[in-house]
C-alpha cells in the first residue's frame, strides 16, 4: 500500500513549509510527497527524509490544475492512496492514519463503496465548520450529519483521501475550474463513475477557506466572505457551469434560475456593505454567471 501527500503551493514560503512539516510528522508516513507550485518563482523549502517530487508551473494552473496533474502522475505511477492537502491545511499528527482506517471500516460496514474519504473541516480564523453538501436536481443542500460517516457530493478538496485503483473510470474535472467548485465537481465526477465520498465528522482538519467580515445590522452581527473581483467570477461562472450540466432535463432551466438568484443576491450583499470595489464584484457576480452558462473558457 503506497501513499502520495498533494501540496498545492502559491507565493507562500512559510505556509508551505508549515503544511511540509504536518505531511512528515504524520503517524503513518507517505511514501512520497509530490509538491505543485504555483508560484512566479519556486518557493524554497527544507527537503524532508522523504521522497519528494516537486512541480514548479509558474503559468499557476491552480488548484484544480495541481490536483489533475498529481492524479494523473500517480495513477501512471500504480500509488495506491492520494491525499490531498494544500498550504492552508494544517493536519494533526494522526489524521492520515484515521482516514486510512476509517476507510477501513466503512468497507466492512457497508456494500456502497468507500473511494473518497475525508475530515471535516474547520476554518482556522473563527472555528466555523464547512459542511457537506449534495447535488438535489439543479442546486446543492446541506446535509444533517451528527457522528456517523455520511455519503456526500460535496466537501472541500483539502483532506480528501483518494483511493486510486476504485477511481480509474473517474473522469477528472476540467482544469479550467481553476480554483472555486473543483471539489464538488470532483465529487460529481466521483458519483457518474460509480464512487462514493464519505465525509467523516469525528475527523477534522484545519484549514482555511475564504475570509469573513461581520457587520453589525438591526438584527444584529452579520458574517459575510469577502472576497477579490476574480473569485467571485470565477465561483459563479463555475458553479453555474456545473450546475446546469449536472441537472437533467426540466432542471436545468431551474438550475440556470437558481444560479442568477444567488448571483444577484451576492450582487446586493456586495453594493449593501459597501466593500472595496463593490461595483466590480457585483458586476463579477452577474457576469460570472452569465459566461457559466456556456463555457468555462474565459478571461478571469
């Protein structure tokens, strides 16, 4: 049994050297840790007493580029687990080991399948948790979870583990996602091949996703994710994208609907709290949607 630890890595010397250090102090050691980075100019760092296959693309193929290419590198490779991290991911000593055997058992525990499996994770500036989600007809809905491992479509690339041999039907996602949506279309892609991803809520990880601002309203504190002109473009041009593919027949015109809601709403939470180039953003938002519904190809 063989396994690979994928770092995504951008302009971050010390991040990267952080999440280097949690890959090698883990209780079950990885076979190899292959690093991308996305950086101008290649980040240094201390070589482990691992092996470690570095990937300098300073093109920045991003975070869906990085993971297609460790997939693909490690499926040519016969590596049996790919665990994915990136230089916001702060893992515990024992993580990988308990995925590993969490897999384990949810192989004896159930006839479903168990190719993906993950932590929850919680964002290291408030404790929030990113919970999982799972495609209903033409939008995405939180699942109720408590303990037990729950079968979803969606929960963030970071922590995920892979188990290559089950996912050599998967069709990888197109790299042109770029950052936001990869995972859940990588989920999706997971569920057409006949796999199964399984969040498991007594695991967790730190990490890091998106940041938030609170307000003070009427009724009181209002917790909002900021983010720059480029990312909100890119989240609703591709959650547009995926959506309106992933629905079926009379659903994909509701898909298309569902998606310019939120669009708008993101357009007016923008213009409403007044943030650094908010009229870009909520233009971002429009126009992302609007280019999701026919391609991912485009400018951002």
């Amino acid at each position: 049994m063989t396994v690979c630890i994928h770092i995504t890595a951008y302009r971050d010397t010390l991040a990267l050297a952080r999440v280097l250090a949690c890959a090698v102090a883990q209780s079950r050691r990885p076979d190899i840790i292959r690093i991308v980075d996305n950086s101008p100019l290649p980040l240094p760092f201390s070589p482990p007493n691992i092996r470690v296959e570095y990937v300098h693309s300073p093109s920045n193929v991003g975070t869906a580029g990085a993971i297609n290419s460790s997939i693909q590198a490690c499926r040519q490779d016969g590596i049996d687990y790919l665990w994915l991290l990136d230089q916001d991911s702060q893992p515990s000593p024992e993580l990988l080991a308990h995925l590993l055997d969490a897999r384990t058992a949810l192989l004896s525990a159930t006839s479903m399948g168990a190719e993906i499996v993950a932590p929850l994770t919680r964002n290291h500036a408030d404790g929030s948790i990113n919970p999982p989600l799972i495609f209903d007809r033409y939008r995405a809905r939180k699942i109720h979870y408590q303990d037990q491992p729950v079968s979803c479509d969606f929960i963030p690339a970071s922590g995920m583990l892979l188990y290559l041999p089950a996912l050599k039907e998967m069709r990888l996602p197109s790299s042109d996602y770029f950052l936001d949506i990869y995972d859940f279309a990588l989920g999706l892609a997971a569920k057409d091949a006949g796999a199964f991803v399984w969040l498991i809520p007594t695991l967790q990880l730190s990490h890091q996703i998106g940041t938030k601002v609170t307000f003070m309203t009427s009724s009181g504190p209002y917790a909002f994710t900021d983010s720059p002109v480029f990312r909100v473009h890119l989240l609703h041009r591709n959650t547009t994208y995926l959506f309106t593919r992933a629905a079926r027949g009379h659903n994909r015109p509701k898909a298309a609907l569902w998606q310019l809601r939120r669009a708008i709403f993101h357009a007016a939470q923008f213009m409403r709290y007044g943030f650094d180039h908010r009229w870009a953003k909520a233009f971002a938002a429009l126009g992302g949607w609007f280019l999701g519904l026919f391609r991912l190809r485009c400018i951002v």
